[in-house]
C-alpha cells in the first residue's frame, strides 16, 4: 500500500510539474508522504454500517426493539423493526418469540386495523419467521448476542394517512410511527 502511495504521489508531482513549469516543484519529505497515506487510508476505509435511526423504541426485560422504517412501495407498506439485547449476553439465550398472528397496525387517519399480509399459500409475508410445534407461527427476535432486523409486510394505508400505530405483542403499541411513500 505504502508503495502505491508513493508511486501514486510521485504522478500526481509529475503532474503539477508539466503543469507549473515556470514555479519549482519542491521534493516531498518521507513524513510528509506519511502524512499523505494516512489521509488517503482514512478517506477511502470502509464506511461504517450504521443501524438506520429508530423512529420509536420499546423495551421489555433487556430486550429492545425499534421500528426503523415503515414505507409504502406500490400497494405494500413495509416496517422494519431491530430487535436486540440491551447487554450482551449468553449466545445461546433466546430473546422473545411472538406470535405473528397478533402483530398488527392501526391507521390513524382512519381507525382500521390492518394485519401481517399473507402470500397466496397462506404463508405470513414476515422474516425471520419459524414454526413452533403447536403449529404456531411466530418470529423470534433470535439471540441476545445478535441484533436482528425484522420485516413486516402490510396492506397499505389510504394516502391520507400520515401515521399508523404498530402494535407488537408484550411490547405495546408504537404510537404515530411517520409513513414514508
């Protein structure tokens, strides 16, 4: 790296030679060339991934979960919600399970109760989704080491409304959570 860094800044002085040949080019000390590839390794690393910001946030027992979007595309509004521990703890640990069929949310604008949305097989348009023995279908918030994202598929609120209320099982309800179109 510190090669092509060096070979990169003798081209660019190349450059500005041809360039200025009536001013002189000044040679470039090691410590400023340092300098340079510090500047560029900080300027072209990996940008950070950031968790979107919560648009309401619940906690229950150490677990949190925050609705980060909730947006209509065509005739489907999506939510997405984060689940996590507040603490790290054992990987192994399960945090909640809930029952998809008693998620929900309420249009504002018009007081109407709208559940998860479901494919032509009957299957719940949510992830990560898994079944339970007792035939239940529920979506588990996975393990307290983990964040987890959830996706939530609804039929779309009219246009007139701004808001909905998501209500989630245990947690309660997520009051006027902005709908993005």
């Amino acid at each position: 790296m510190k090669k092509l860094v060096f070979v990169l800044a003798s081209l660019a002085l190349v450059a500005c030679k041809e360039a200025k040949k009536e001013e002189p080019v000044e040679s470039t000390s090691s410590s400023e060339v340092t300098k340079s590839e510090e500047k560029i390794t900080e300027d072209t690393a990996t940008p950070k991934v950031e968790a979107p910001a919560a648009l309401s946030t619940k906690s229950l027992n150490g677990e949190v979960i925050s609705v980060t979007k909730a947006k209509v595309v065509g005739k489907v509004l999506y939510v997405e919600l984060i689940a996590k521990a507040e603490k790290e703890g054992d990987e192994h640990t399960p945090l909640h399970v809930i029952n998809i069929r008693e998620i929900n949310y309420v249009d504002d604008a018009e007081a109407k109760k709208h559940d998860v949305l479901k494919d032509d097989e009957g299957n719940y348009q949510a992830s990560p989704l898994q079944s339970s023995g007792s035939g239940r279908i529920q979506f588990s918030t996975s393990y307290k080491k983990n964040a987890v994202l959830v996706s939530l598929k609804f039929a779309p609120p009219p246009e007139t409304s701004k808001t909905i209320t998501l209500n989630i099982p245990d947690f309660g309800s997520f009051d006027s959570i902005p709908i993005t179109r």
